[in-house]
C-alpha cells in the first residue's frame, strides 16, 4: 500500500507479529536468512514447495503488465480478511479477472484457507512483508530480512506449497538490500502507478475516478482488502472491471 502514517490496522498488525518476531528471534532467523541473498539459507529453503528450486529474478521494481500496452495489473494489499478478501475474490470472479495479492505473512497465517482460496482461483501471491512496518527502509538489514523471509513462509505455508511471486515493500518502502534479497528468492519487486486511494474510505464514485484518471500513467493499480471497512473497495472494483473492457483493456499480471 501506500505510505501513510498513524493507522490503527498498522499498530495492530505489529502488535499480532510480536510473537512471531519473538519466536523467530529464539531461532537465530533474523541472521541465518539474512545470509539468503545470493544464496538460499537452511530456513529460507523450507518455504519451498516439495522439489521445486527457487530461480532468481530482476532486482528492479516492476510495474508493467505482462499483457503489453492495454493490459492492466489488479494488486490487492494488507490481507486476507475474512470479511472482505472473499467478495473482493467473488468480484473478480464475476468479471473474469485474475489479481496479485500481497498478503501481509499474519495474515496470511491467520486465514489459510483464504490463502489456499486465492491460490486456487488462479490469482498470484505477493509477499507484503510479516507486519507491514512502512518504516522498513530505516531499519536493519537483519530486521529487513526477517520481515521478508518470515512472510515468505508463513504464506507459502498458508497456500500449501505455493511461493509469493513478487515482494511489495510496505509503503514502498524498497531498500536495495530488500530488492536483492527478494530477488534472490524468486519474487520481483513490485510497484504500484495508481494508487486508488482507496484505504481513505473518499468514496466509491471518488475511488473510480482516481483509477481513471491515473491510469494512463502506468498498468498496476493497488487496492486494498484488509485494515477497516472495504465496502467501498469492492463497489469500486464492481463498477471499474466490466469499464477496463469496454474501454480495451485486458488483465494480466505484473512482468516478472
């Protein structure tokens, strides 16, 4: 999502990946999976899916559509929800269109089954990092490594074997060791070029209009599914997906 500063959902979050950080911290993993880039850490390895390698990708943050000039990137942040994440996925059902969901690794664990749900209707994982600490670019290398790599297996665990694809910093907030690092595991950064604005809650007809409006700018729009009332996100998603085709635009993914 985008940085923004004071959210209560915020506090929350880092309060719920206390004890996880706690648990981990006893393991030693915030220096064994900061090793991880470049190479792939004991722990880090056990987010793989059974016989499966994990292949770097490009460091840079992506932000095109893996379906050219007219395609159009859906990314729903901050889940899943146990209240929202299931009509955001019945929209997206009725329209036909495949998502990227950046899950936040509590979450995740919290809500496996909506994992595994996302997972089978064919949408792609993003990890979103443990607690999403939108203050991560000023922190440790270590703290940015357990943040990113607790995630990524808390999730891969919830999906039952299925990796995050893509790494989308809290806030934005991408440091070049945390774009390495999720490189190196198989997950590309990954941007944003409109931001619906739908977290404010300015209403539906207002959210519409922002992705509108800002689209031309560029194919990866970022919604929300999680973090307060997303009634209004999935109004905006109602109207917005059957206008994207009438207009000639396609859904695809994010490049990898």
């Amino acid at each position: 999502m985008a940085r923004h500063g004071g959210r209560g959902w915020n506090g929350k979050v880092l309060g719920a990946a206390l004890g996880v950080t706690l648990l981990a911290a006893g393991a030693s993993v915030w220096t064994a999976q900061a090793d991880a880039v470049g190479g792939t850490s004991p722990k880090a390895a056990t987010s793989a899916t059974p016989g499966s390698a994990v292949k770097p990708v490009a460091v840079t943050i992506a932000h095109a559509s893996d379906k050219g000039a007219h395609g159009v990137n859906i990314t729903i942040d901050d889940g899943p929800d146990p209240v929202w994440t299931p009509q955001v996925l019945d929209v997206l059902r009725e329209y036909g269109v495949k998502a990227t969901f950046c899950m936040v690794g509590t979450q995740a664990q919290a809500h496996p089954d909506l994992v595994k749900r996302v997972v089978a209707a064919g949408h792609r994982l993003c990890d979103h990092s443990v607690s999403h600490d939108t203050t991560m670019d000023k922190k440790s290398e270590a703290y940015q490594a357990q943040q990113i790599l607790d995630a990524e297996r808390m999730i891969t665990q919830a999906s039952g074997g299925v990796r995050p694809m893509y790494y989308r910093a809290p806030g934005g907030a991408f440091t070049p060791y945390s774009r390495k690092l999720a490189a190196s595991r198989g997950m590309r950064p990954l941007g944003w070029n409109v931001d619906s604005k739908d977290f404010e809650r300015p209403g539906t007809a207002a959210i519409v209009t922002t992705v509108e409006q800002e689209l031309p700018g560029g194919p990866t729009v970022l919604f929300h599914d999680a973090g307060g009332d997303r009634s209004q996100t999935v109004e905006a998603l109602r109207r917005i997906l059957p206008r994207l085709k009438e207009q000639g635009h396609s859904f695809g993914f994010p490049v990898r």
